[in-house]
C-alpha cells in the first residue's frame, strides 16, 4: 500500500497517508504562540482544516485526537473551542493530558487521526 508523506522534514512529517488513513503530527501555534488558550486552539484547529483538506478528508471523518495542554485549569477553556469546532455526531475517540511542551510559549499541541 502506498505511503503519501507531507511537509516532509529531517526529523517528521506534517501529514502521513497510508491508504484510506491520514495521520497528522501535533499541531502548535505558531503565529499564537505566547497567547491564549482559546487563541492557540482556534488557530491550531484552522491548521488541522487545512492539512486534513489537502489530504482529501474534513474533521467529520475523525477516528481520533490527542491533546497536550500545560494546564489542566484551562482545559474547560479549550474545550469550548474543540467543542465549537468538531463535527455533531461525528465526534472523534479522544485523550487530553497535561504536558509540558516543546516551548513554554505553546499552550495547547493536538494531533489527530481521520479516515479518507
């Protein structure tokens, strides 16, 4: 079966296909870094929009979603914006953990998986 890589790096890819299965890294933000919780995840997730339309897919195929936050008494404001955010019905299996990430100005790191 083919293996379709995106934003091929030294050390990861963005954007994994095998099959009828997209794999996305963790996504940080870049442009928000330092901000809110609620900023962060809303740019985080206009990111998952993009790379998961360019894998031929949309948020409403989901299979599931890992989320990284620094602190879990910001984990109800994150919430408010996923729970805008993913698709009615088709809401993905789903982890959040409290971490530290790779930078102290990231807030919020979320990876998902989703069908084709």
């Amino acid at each position: 079966m083919k293996i379709e890589r995106h934003e091929v790096g030294p050390r990861m890819s963005q954007v994994v296909v095998h099959g009828d299965t997209v794999y996305l890294a963790g996504v940080v933000a870049r442009e928000n870094a330092g901000r809110s919780v609620t900023d962060q995840t809303r740019e985080i997730l206009a990111t998952i929009d993009r790379h998961l339309a360019k894998a031929g897919t949309d948020k409403s195929k989901l299979l599931s979603a890992n989320i990284w936050i620094t602190d879990m008494a910001s984990f109800a404001e994150m919430n408010a914006v996923w729970d805008a955010w993913v698709s009615p019905g088709n809401t993905p299996a789903r982890a959040t953990v409290e971490a530290r990430l790779a930078s102290p100005d990231y807030k919020v790191e979320i990876m998902v998986v989703a069908a084709r």
